[in-house]
C-alpha cells in the first residue's frame, strides 16, 4: 500500500504538467528577461492566468494570435492585479495597462496588437521596460498561434 501512495504522489506532478500545453521560454523585452509561459491555442488563450495566486517578477505569460488587430482581456477569476503590454507584430509595446483582480472590465487595445504580455502589476515599471521597447521575436521561433 505505502508503494501505490508513494508512486501516485511522485507522478501526480507529472500528469498535471503533461496536460499542460504552454510552452516555457526566456524572453528579452527591452532590457529585462522573463521566464515566459507562451499561449497559443484559443482555449489556453482564454484561461490565462485564471486561478493563479502566485507570480513572481520573473516570470510573465504571452498570449499569440494568429493575425494583428484591437484586442481586450479582462481579469475574470483572476486574483492577481496584472500589467499587460500590446505588442505589435514586429514586436513593439504599443501599451501598457494595469488590470486589476476579478475585474470584469475590458482593457483594451488602442492600436492593433499581435502579442499580449502580461506580468505582476508593477514589474514592467520595476525593470524598465516600456512603450517602445522590443520583444525579441527570435525566441519565439517554430511557435504559430492557433485560430
């Protein structure tokens, strides 16, 4: 019995993880790395941060659509307060907005945007990256977004 306990409890964490789509990379924006879980399907897209109770100043999420125009998210079961950069298509922040825990409010894109990033509210201010700076697209590479 001990042995089936032990090994359920050794590949829960393993089981979770595969279920799991996003893929985990490195990426330069302006002059700070992010430790970046990358979404591309419509149903990851959608989830988000949902849930999520922790994130740490290195770590940020990108959402990827396959084509450039206005986007909206909002903070739907979301507890943590989050910045959000709109990002063009040649990888440029457009904007930069705060979002706030649970609002049901839509922060919206002024010009259209490929790439959404979002971070713990703050951190883009915290390590110098603004509207202007780049996200170095080469890390992005053989990552198409799904419709």
């Amino acid at each position: 019995m001990s042995r089936f306990v032990l090994l359920l409890a050794w590949s829960a964490p393993l089981l979770a993880c595969s279920s799991q789509s996003a893929v985990v990379r490195t990426l330069q924006v302006g002059p700070a790395n992010f430790r970046t879980e990358i979404v591309a399907g419509p149903e990851a897209r959608q989830r988000g941060l949902m849930g999520r109770t922790e994130l740490s100043d290195e770590m940020a999420m990108l959402f990827v659509f396959p084509d450039e125009q206005r986007r909206a998210f909002w903070m739907k079961d979301t507890p943590l307060a989050l910045s959000i950069a709109y990002i063009d298509r040649r990888g440029i922040i457009q904007q930069i907005s705060s979002m706030e825990p649970y609002s049901l409010e839509r922060v919206t894109s002024l010009e259209p945007a490929m790439y959404g990033l979002e971070v713990k509210q703050g951190v883009f201010e915290r390590r110098g990256v603004r509207v202007g700076h780049r996200l170095d697209l080469d890390a992005l590479h053989g990552i198409t977004a799904e419709h």
